[in-house]
C-alpha cells in the first residue's frame, strides 16, 4: 500500500466513526426529548 492509500483508509474510518458517533448522540439526544417531554 502506498502512503495516499494508507491516508485514504485513514480518512475513511475516521469518517465512519464520526458517522456512528453523530448518528448515537442525536439517537440519545432523541430519546432523552421524548423522555423529558413525557414527563412534563
């Protein structure tokens, strides 16, 4: 593997694990809104 295919891998699960992450943290974010406004 050259160094820019290295890199580009890199990149890719970089990407991959901020995608995971968003999409857990508006999941929670979600979830915690329906418990509050359930609550009120």
């Amino acid at each position: 593997m050259t160094e820019k295919q290295i890199r580009e891998n890199i990149y890719q699960t970089v990407d991959i694990i901020l995608e995971e992450r968003l999409k857990s943290l508006s999941f929670n974010y979600i979830l915690e809104g329906t418990i509050i406004s359930k609550n009120k």
